[in-house]
C-alpha cells in the first residue's frame, strides 16, 4: 500500500470537508504568515475549535456542525493522532458558518480545498458537493475519505483581507446507536433492510459489485462457525480480529446502498445499568430488557410475548430464514435452512427465545454491565489474556439471552421429576454448550435431512445407543469441556438413564443470536463494535505488558480445539472478509489482512482503519462503583489500574471424546 505521494487537488468554491473544525484570523498577516501563526496558536485536543484574535480583541471562529455533532458533539475524541475538530465525515452534508464579534465585519469569504491524500482510490471522481455558499457560511457535502487542505479567504470591513488554513482528517464515524440522530439511525436500518430483503443479483445490479445480502454473510459465518470439530471465528483468539474484518464488509455493502451509513455500535451495558443503578433497581426481571428502546419496532423488533418466539410487527416483522441454495451450498439444518446443524429448528422465521427453554434462568444481572467491561479494561495484563476473556461473561450473555432456547416441549417439568430445582437451572443455563459440545465430541449425531412435512418432534438430535448408553462420565467431560458438575455426579445410575433418554427424545433449538447463524439477527451487527471500541480504550488507558499474539502451545492455547490447526485464530490467518485500511502512501486500499495486521492497525498510535468512534466515554457508569476514566484524567486512569484487581485467563483445550474413523 505503500507508493509515490499523489499531487494535491485543489476545488474552489466547495468546502471539501469541516464538518467538525474551527479556524480563525489574524488581521495584518499574509495568507502564508496567518496560517502558520494560527496553526502555531491553536489550543490542544480538549478543545472543540480553534481561535485567534485580531489587534482589537474580537474573535473570528468558524463554527462547524452536521446533524450529529449539534446534538452529541465533536467525534473521535480520545485519538492520539487525531484533533479534536478537525474530524469530518465522508458524505455527509455539513454546515460552516463565521461566528464571533468580528464576523459581522466579513463582507466575503472565497474557499479553496485541496485533497492530499487517498486521491488515486478515486481519481477523477467529484471530491466535494456544495448546495449553498453565502453570507458567512456554507453547506457542503464531503465525498471521500482522505485529507484536505483548506483555506479560507476573508475579506472584512476596511479592506482587510487574510487567510486562514487547515488540514483537516475525514473518516466515518461509527456512533452510539442511542447517540445519533432518528433519522441517520433510520438510515442503518433501512439499508440494512435492503441487504436483508433483496436478492443477490438484483442487488448487484441496482447497487453495484460492494452490494452483498444478509443471506450471504449469514453463509460465511456458518461456513466458519459451523464446523464438525472447530470454530474458525469464536473461543479463540482470532474473536474479535475476525468479526472487526466481517463488520467492515458490512458496512461496504449497505454503502453500496447509501454511502453515508457506518455501523452503530450497541452499548448493551447501558441496558442492564438502567434498571440496575441505584433507585432503578426494583427488580431483577430480565423482561425489562426487551422493554428499552433497542427493540422498537423500527430497530432491532421486538419478539418478547410472541407465541411463535418471532418478530410479528415493524420492519423485522415475520423475516424469514434463508433457505440453502444447493448451487451455492452452504452449512445448514436438517430442513435446509441456513442454521447450524445442531439447531433443527423447522420454524421458517428468525427465532428470538430469550429463554432456556421456557425455564427461569436469566436474571437482569446476567446482562453484561458496567462492572465486566470495566473489569477487561484494567484487569487484564496481556493481549492474550484479554482477548480470551472479552469472548464470555462480557459479551456472550447477549447472544445467550437474545437468542434462547425453544421447542422443548415438558423438558424442564420432567427433569425436575429426579433433578433438585437447582440442577434444572444450571442444566438450562448449560444448553448454550452442550448440544453442539456433544455434536462435535462426536459423541451425538443430527440429521442430515428432514422433509418439510416431517413433524418437529421427529426431526431431533440422535443418540448413540449401539453400544449401550454413554456413560455419564464420558457424556459430562464432552458437554461441559472437562468439567464435572455437581448435579450430574448426584445423579443415580437410573436418573441418569432417564435423564439421558429425555435429553436425546427433545427437539431442542438455539434462536440464530445462540447459533452461527447469528448475523441474520439485526441485533448481531452493533455488538461487536462495541467489543472493538472498548478494546480501544483500553489500549490507551491500560497498555498491555504484553500485546503479542503467541503461536499457541500448551501452556498458551490460542483455540479451545488443539486437535485442530486452530484455523482463523493463528496470528498469521487472513480473516474471511477485505478491510479497508490506509496504506503509508495515504491512499485507502481493500485487502484481505491476517489478525496480526488487523489487531496492530487497530492500535491507537498506528491506527489505519477508514472509521472511529463518536467518543471513549461510558457516562451511564459514572453512578456506579465502576466510573470510566476519562481519557484526560492521568491520575484517575493510574488510580484506577492500580485498584483493580488483576486477573488472568487461561482457557481449558477441549480434545474430542470420540473421533471419527475418517474426521472431515
């Protein structure tokens, strides 16, 4: 990505990009003199805009704004590399005006911007759209990533006239889903719609080779995460690497639709904190969640009540799994939809539980908050440990309580006929892993195909009983990873056996969000940002003694399946999807990248992505026993690293309880 520096593009008349800037003058300085004199003068980041003032005293600012920064403030706060204010945003129509008590004397202003870099990506392509210039401001749109030079020439009462200049840096900004305006948040969901609803190539040929479906994105996903005895995208450290490289190839595609959109991020802390934090807490009821405003109709929908475990009214309502396409086939069920074949789910709609099988086992406090993220950002010393750690207790519960478990008919009542209360609970809590643990122990089988008219309750998972029953021990090391629960060691030989026919004799289902299938659930796309925002911050608060990723051994296992190459989780493995990154030549190029590249072009003094977050701020923890440092506070971020207690994570290598005589 590296090449020869492209010569400047100067555009008269059409402010490129200052969506976020503020400049000023001074009077009696040429052109070159002013600029360099208030590039000089300029306050440091904390500041929103810059100023200067002329001989009299009175300030000339430009005073900068979109829909977005009105409301919620300047973005990309918290970057080393970055300015506050001299953020703008491709696409998106932005207002400057002249404020402050010498701007009444303005009589004109003419400006000229030259973009200087990432011009070859677009060259010859119109670099900025302007709909109004006069008086003393302008509205303009910026149309490319990249950046700009821009000048300002100011004439004022007297014949004064002087210049002012700025650099100024223009990338999307992913923002908080509940921090951006109704109607760009609408625009996500919208596009995201598209994607959802339209067909492949009637996709491409309205929008262009960028387009790509839901449905296809949901395939590659289970191609990866589907498999008999690994996982390519999760319980290794290739996490957050691989869904950072998927999510950017999702936001190319709905750009395809609408070239302003980024992806929001979700952050689901704020869910349990509202009804967790101090007087808000009246009860523990995790059906408050589905309450908020994230399950709207014209968001993520809303299947809390629905008798079907489904989406029934809004934009979501009644969306439908994607059935395998044998000419382009894909890991799917026994009834050919795009789900993981241990979900033989037969319901043709996108499944929301928010249960284990009807039992009571969530609570409001199971909800990741404050306190886990809080926990990762500065407990945790090194690069491996941290991303072992952000895959479970900080993010999991989400897909667990979203997508839930269903079709199990009388499961809980008949188990508590010879399990404690207790054990049915942490039986229920445990479906999250053992079916698929078992499937790929090798130790259960699914079916390969069940016709559409063949009833639910017969297209279920199979048990080995060829040679006998397995035993309880063999059964309990393969769904719970080497672990020995209590409630199954207090099993007798003939609970077991009845709790063994039971298990086997129930058509049990994961909702998508609990499955690989999880990106056809809208709800899946803003959550992994959020995971890479705070990755991020805790980066620049809490630098890890060690950010290497290790080649993986057995003290330092990089995928729970060691049998395996541990594909997709290596340093050295290029993630499924391109990123856009920007090389040193400053242009923004596609490439597929290894996790390595990806996790140091995310690093904060390297960072090379084409996007960042609104801010570094979590204001709905500052009420609780885990306030976020702010980035400019050095004494509470030292404070506060030295209070947490440290904590490590090493994760357990599973090994197949049986194997295959031929494994595929």
């Amino acid at each position: 990505m590296g090449g020869r520096r492209r010569a400047a593009v100067g555009v008269p008349l059409g402010l490129a990009v200052l969506a976020a800037c503020g400049v000023a003058y001074r009077k009696s300085l040429s052109p070159s003199a002013a600029a360099a004199s208030l590039l000089a003068a300029a306050p440091g980041g904390a500041s929103f805009r810059q100023q200067a003032l002329d001989a009299s005293g009175d300030a000339l600012e430009m005073e900068c704004s979109n829909e977005d920064t009105a409301h919620y403030g300047q973005p990309g706060r918290g970057y080393p590399w970055l300015t506050v204010g001299h953020l703008v945003e491709p696409h998106r129509e932005t207002t400057i005006t002249l404020v402050g008590g010498a701007a009444m004397a303005v009589e004109a202003v003419d400006w000229t911007v030259a973009q200087t870099t990432n011009i070859a990506e677009h060259k010859g392509a119109q670099r900025v759209r302007t709909s109004h210039v006069g008086g003393r401001g302008m509205v303009f749109t910026p149309l490319h990533l990249g950046n700009y030079d821009v000048s300002a020439l100011v004439n004022l009462t007297g014949g004064v006239r002087t210049t002012v200049s700025r650099t100024l840096v223009s990338r999307y900004v992913r923002r908080s889903i509940r921090a951006m305006s109704g109607a760009n948040r609408d625009k996500f969901f919208a596009a995201a719609h598209v994607l959802a609803t339209t067909d492949y190539s009637v996709g491409l040929a309205l929008y262009g080779d960028d387009f790509n479906t839901i449905t296809n994105f949901t395939k590659i996903h289970l191609n990866n995460a589907g498999t008999r005895n690994t996982d390519h995208l999760h319980d290794g450290l290739g996490f957050l690497t691989q869904h950072a490289a998927m999510t950017m190839a999702f936001e190319r595609s709905l750009r395809s639709v609408d070239a302003a959109i980024s992806v929001p991020y979700w952050d689901f802390t704020y869910d349990a904190e509202s009804f967790l934090t101090g007087s808000n807490f009246t009860t523990n009821d995790p059906a408050l969640l589905w309450t908020l405003d994230v399950w709207g109709e014209d968001w993520f929908g809303n299947a809390s009540g629905s008798k079907y475990h489904t989406i029934e009214t809004g934009r979501w309502a009644w969306q439908k799994v994607a059935v395998v396409d044998h000419e382009d086939p894909a890991i799917h069920n026994a009834y050919g939809l795009l789900r993981a074949p241990w979900n033989t789910n037969k319901s043709p709609f996108l499944t929301r539980a928010h249960s284990m099988c009807a039992h009571e086992t969530f609570s409001l406090t199971d909800w990741p908050s404050c306190e886990e993220h809080y926990t990762l950002a500065f407990a945790y010393a090194s690069w491996y440990e941290w991303g072992w750690a952000v895959q479970y207790s900080p993010h999991g519960a989400v897909h667990k309580m979203v997508g839930g478990y269903v079709n199990c008919g009388d499961l809980m009542e008949r188990a508590k006929g010879f399990l404690p209360p207790s054990a049915v609970g942490q039986f229920a809590e445990s479906l999250v892993e053992i079916p698929k643990n078992l499937w790929r122990s090798y130790l259960v089988e699914y079916p390969d195909y069940c016709s559409e008219d063949t009833p639910q309750d017969q297209c279920h998972v199979q048990c080995d009983y060829s040679a006998g029953k397995i035993g309880k021990d063999e059964w309990t090391a393969a769904a719970y990873e080497g672990d020995n629960p209590q409630w199954i060691r207090n099993l007798s030989h003939k609970e077991w056996n009845d709790f063994y026919e039971l298990y086997c004799d129930t058509p049990m289902a994961p909702g998508e969000q609990l499955e690989s299938a999880s990106p056809a659930d809208i709800s899946f796309w803003p959550i992994h940002p959020t995971l890479e925002r705070l990755l991020i911050y805790t980066r620049l608060v809490h630098k890890f003694s060690d950010a290497s990723w290790p080649e993986g051994d057995a003290d330092d296992a990089i995928c729970l399946y060691t049998e395996t190459d541990c594909r997709g989780h290596n340093a050295y493995d290029i993630t499924s999807f391109e990123s856009h990154v920007l090389g040193s030549d400053g242009t923004f190029e596609y490439a597929y990248l290894t996790n390595a590249e990806i996790f140091d072009l995310n690093a904060p003094g390297n960072y090379s992505l084409d996007y960042v977050y609104d801010n570094f701020e979590w204001s709905h923890c500052d009420d609780t026993p885990f306030a976020f440092p702010k980035l400019d506070d050095a004494q509470s971020i030292s404070e506060t690293a030295k209070s947490v207690q440290p904590r490590t994570h090493k994760p357990r290598a599973r090994k197949l309880a049986r194997k295959p005589a031929a494994q595929p």
